[in-house]
C-alpha cells in the first residue's frame, strides 16, 4: 500500500493489511446512531463502548440501538452478517462512505478492533474527554485488516512497585486502542505480593506491605482481580497472571518461614537485585503452596494461562530447577490452565503444551525442540523499562538503551536460531516498575514504544519502513495528549 493511502485514511497503527482510498468525506452528524445487528448483546456492549469513546469530545448524545438490517444513511453499522471467514476471531472489513459507516466481522473481538480503526480515523480531537469543535469527518474507504500473531501483549510489573486498579484499566484502554489482546501481570516477586490468595493469607497483607524504595506496597483483593480481569476481557484483552518462582520469591518467603528450607522467614526487601531468593525444592510444603496459589489464582482468572515466571532463578541449583519446573507444570494443567514460563523453562522437560517466553534470546530453541510455542520480547528490542538514551531520567539500561527506532525496527522471526515464525505466537512488550512509581511514569516509558510492538505484532511485515511508520506515529502525539497519556517526546519523530 502507498503512504498516500494510508495517511489518506488517518495514520492508522498498526498499519492495516489493505487500505483502499476512495477520495470522499464521511461526517458523523449530531444525529447519527450506532446501530448492531439485533439478537446479540454483545454487539450491543461493543456499540456501547464505541459511543462513550466519541460522545464526550463530539458533545453528542449517540443513540446504540439494535436493527434487523442495515440502518439508513449517515449511521454507523456494526454486524456479523455476511462477513469473510479469512478474517478469522479479531479481523474485520470497514467500509466508510460517504452515506455511513459499516464494519463487518466473523466474531465481537473483529467489531472490538474495527472500532479502533474507526476511533484512529476521527480526528484527534475525538479523544479529549471535553467537547472539541469538530467536524467529524473520516476519509471514505475500505479496510480488511486481521492480525498476524495471535499473540499480541504487553506486561505490566505490579510488583516492584504496585498500581491502583484505576491506574492498571487506564493502561489497559491504551493497549486496547492499539489491537493488543494479551496482557501479562507480573504479579509477584521479591519486593512484593500483590494478589490475595485465601489459603496463604499473609502473602499480600504482609508480603505485599513494601515495594522498591521501601513504600507501603499493596495488593488486590480477589474481587479487584477478577473486576481487572472482567475489564481486560470486555476489550477482548486475555490476563496472564503471573506468580514468578522458584527464584523471585523473597516476599512469599518473608511471609511464610516454612517456605524457607532453614525455616527461618528472611525480612522484606525493597532493593532492586535480583536472583538472590529461591523456593525450597524438596520440601512438600513448597508444592502445598504452588498447588494452593495456582489453584486461587487459576479459578479467577478465565483466560487459559498461567505465567510461573522461572526466570532468573541464580540460587537454584540447575538439576532443582529442571526438578520444580517438571513437578509444577502438571499442578497447572491440574487446575486446567496452560503453563507459560520465561526462556529458562526450555532447560527442563516440558509438555508441549508449554509456552516459553523469550527475553534474552538464548533457551527459547531449547523449548521450541521440545514442541513448546515461543512469545518474543527479546530485552534489547522490546523491554519497555528500558532507558530511551542515555538522558532519560527513568528506566534501566542493562540491555542497552532502546529509541524508538531500535523498538520498532526488527521482527519477531530473527531474534533466535531455530525459533521460526510457525513456532512464534507473538510479541509482548514488558514494562519492569523498579525506577516506575505513577502511571505518567509508566506511560512516558510505554509511549511513544508500544505502538510499534503492536505494529510488529499485527500488520504484515512487508514494506515497513522508519520514515513512514514515524510520520504515522507523529500523528499520534495529540491523540496521546487528548487522551491524557503521558508520552516521551523523542527528538527523532516528526511531531505535528
Ligand atoms: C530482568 S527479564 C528480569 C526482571 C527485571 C528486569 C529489569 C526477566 C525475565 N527478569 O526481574 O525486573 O530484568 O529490566
């Protein structure tokens, strides 16, 4: 496609599989409605959503309403009818005409991400949460746009230090507007436990207490969780919890000393080291508590993962961790969820079902030989805690320092030697929260990055370029600023 047609069509990220121009004008009139093909409610919550996202800035009041056939002119129209089966569960077919609006796909997650489509089309101003002047118009045109990976997410560290509920949905809205449909919630480590679990209460009311800096912490009720999870799947977003172990552990066993194998409770730590903490292998007890937690955390959340971390395990002997890695995967496929695990998990013996997710690019071959699928977020191209260049007064920089570019420019398919893309899932950018303490610092590490990674994990790798792809996310700094979304203004990109 022509960067004429895309820009014609509203800089759309990412960047959809075919974008046809057709010259005309489309305005979203004071009276137009958004009407969904009656019988299913859940056109109608997605209509829904569509008509919160455009009512504060147009001052509209938008009518949602179900209809049997396609509405008069000058609507928008959401349906399943008639729609192509190659577009799979999230692609859809937009058309804009001058007359009104109609996007069509096979299933509600395609309608979900149409209407961001929809959304990147109005002006910016759409997004300001004040009445704006207008007028709403969209180029006139058709899309057809489904995703190449299924697997498309970022990470969120809610342990290191920890994020209200409002802040975490907040995040979750950007990643939404942006096609991601994974998102990974790292949910425990050394510094913090951050999830109720019934059976182990002290996890989060004592191992939660403290966090990086040595601030009071916090964790989620249960209910909060599932009300997240309930938030995240309204927008067609799946929730990975994690609880990272055997290494990372120090606040569960801070809680619990018959975690420990000298049965002495090490006190709470809010440092920022790594690699110093470790389960105590041979111990019952230690399966007691993996099977007890999995258990709570797998009956709350829907989605059909568990993440059991496994990184970084430094104080677990080699042959214990192949051991606790081989003894834990069976408890979460008792519990009926798939087991998804950092690189390292590639070193034990696992189920094909096992998920193994890059970051250093070294062990996820080793997983990959064993029939497991691959996540890729390789630490020097997508770990979004990463310092953008040597000024930047947030972020860490072990991996190197990670502009915009360098976020956006590589693919998925060469990060590791006999990991091919039929072995790839998809990406996700982590967001580690050590140096982070407020959502306007987790956002000005998130944007401008995160689009690309949606980008790299959506749109067909073909006929990407820098000086394209940066004018069509310059565009997207003042929606960033109606949004309210706090952004790193990079001296690289062509800001409007
Ligand atoms: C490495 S990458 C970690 C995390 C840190 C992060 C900081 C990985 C699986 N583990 O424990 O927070 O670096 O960038």
């Amino acid at each position: 496609m022509s960067d004429s047609q895309s820009a014609a069509m509203g800089n759309i990220i990412p960047m959809p599989v075919l974008v046809q121009a057709t010259g005309q004008t489309f305005t979203l009139s004071p009276d137009a409605g958004i009407y969904v093909q009656a019988g299913n409610d859940e056109l109608l919550r997605i209509g829904q959503y569509l008509a919160d996202k455009l009512n504060p800035a147009t001052g509209y009041a938008i009518k949602v309403a179900p209809v049997a056939k396609a509405p008069a002119q000058g609507n928008i129209y959401l349906t399943t009818e008639g729609s192509d089966a190659t577009l799979g569960d999230e692609g859809y077919a937009l058309t804009v005409a001058q007359d009104g609006v109609t996007l069509v796909a096979n299933k509600p997650a395609g309608l979900f991400r149409g209407i961001q489509t929809i959304r990147q089309m109005l002006p910016p101003a759409i997004d300001n949460s004040t009445v704006q002047p207008g007028p709403w118009t969209m180029a006139t045109g058709t899309i057809r746009d489904y995703p190449r990976f299924e697997w498309r997410g970022a990470m969120l560290d809610v342990a290191r230090h920890f994020f209200k509920v409002d802040d975490v949905k907040r995040y979750i809205d950007t990643l939404a507007y942006y096609k991601l449909n994974r998102f990974h919630l790292h949910l425990a480590d050394d510094q913090g436990w951050r999830i109720e679990i019934k059976s182990w209460p002290k996890l989060a009311t004592y191992g939660g207490s403290t966090e990086v800096g040595g601030g009071s912490g916090g964790y989620y009720t249960q209910a909060e969780y599932a009300d997240l999870v309930a938030y995240a799947q309204s927008r067609y977003i799946t929730v990975i919890p994690e609880i990272d172990m055997p290494g990372h552990v120090n606040a569960a066993q801070a809680s619990y000393p018959e975690l420990n194998c000298n049965g002495t409770a090490p006190d709470l730590y809010s440092g920022i080291d790594v690699g110093f903490s470790s389960l105590c292998i041979d111990s019952d007890m230690t399966y007691k508590f993996v099977d007890d937690v999995i258990k709570e955390l797998a009956a709350l959340t829907p989605g059909p993962y568990i993440h059991i971390g496994g990184d970084e395990a430094r104080s677990t002997p080699p042959e214990d961790y192949k051991r606790f890695i081989e003894r834990i995967q069976p408890i979460v496929e008792a519990h009926g969820k798939q087991m998804v695990g950092w690189e390292e998990i590639g070193n034990a013996k696992l189920l094909p079902t096992a998920i193994a997710q890059d970051w250093n690019d070294k062990m996820t071959a080793q997983a990959v030989q064993q029939g497991a699928k691959v996540i890729i977020s390789s630490a020097t191209k997508a770990y979004m805690d990463m310092k953008y260049d040597p000024s930047t007064t947030l972020g860490l920089n072990w991996a190197g320092y990670t502009d915009v570019q360098t976020a956006y420019d590589w693919d998925p398919t060469t990060r590791e030697a006999g990991v091919t893309e039929r072995d790839i899932l998809g990406v996700e950018a982590p967001l580690w929260s050590e140096t982070l303490q407020t959502l306007d610092d987790i956002n000005f590490m998130t944007f401008p990055r995160l689009p690309g990674y949606a980008e790299i994990g959506w749109s067909p790798a073909t006929g990407r370029s820098w000086s394209e792809y940066s004018t069509r996310l310059a565009a997207h700094g003042p929606r960033w600023a109606a949004l309210g979304v706090n952004f790193f203004r990079s001296s690289d990109i062509p800001w409007k």
